[in-house]
C-alpha cells in the first residue's frame, strides 16, 4: 500500500474508528482506524489525510476528538519538515487537488 500512495497528493481513507476500538471491540469487523491511516500516509509522504467513513454511533464531538488525537500522532510520528496534512470528511466538504 505504501507504493500505491506514494507521493499522493491526497488519500481519503476508511478510519472508521480509533485504534482502540479497531483492536478491542471491532477488531473482525474489516474497516481501518485513524492510526493506521496516518502511519501508511507519513511512510509514503502523502500530502494530505482525509479520514471518513465515521461509525455512525460516534456524536460529531467523539469525531472531533478522533480528529484532534490523530492530527496529535501525526506530529509524533512524522518526519521532520515534512508535515502531513489531517482532516476528517463531513457532508459537504469540497478538497482542492
């Protein structure tokens, strides 16, 4: 997967739910987590992370609060200089390439 996101301007990703949820509760249930996302993003030097697919029980502040945790691991893992742009799609949201 790295390969093909390679350079990417733009990834738009199912991280349909935390890293904790993915590997306690949901861990069958086939979808990705925010974590994943950003780590296969940073590796390929993507420009921007747009997570989406959100799990329809999280309220509009848990995603809020999954987007601020990952925009946070982000500035942990990535390299220096070369910041990865996180976002999390909502109804309406128009990305420039």
């Amino acid at each position: 997967m790295i390969d093909f996101y390679r350079g990417a301007d733009l990834v738009i990703f199912d991280a349909m739910y935390s890293l904790s949820d993915m590997i306690t509760i949901r861990q069958d249930w086939g979808h990705s987590s925010n974590v994943v996302g950003v780590d296969l993003c940073v590796r390929a030097r993507v420009k921007h992370y747009c997570m989406f697919h959100h799990e329809p029980a999280y309220s509009d502040e848990t995603i809020d609060t999954v987007l601020h945790e990952t925009k946070r691991y982000e500035e942990i893992v990535r390299e220096k200089n070369d910041a990865l742009q996180v976002s999390s799609a909502y109804d309406g949201l128009v990305l420039q390439v």
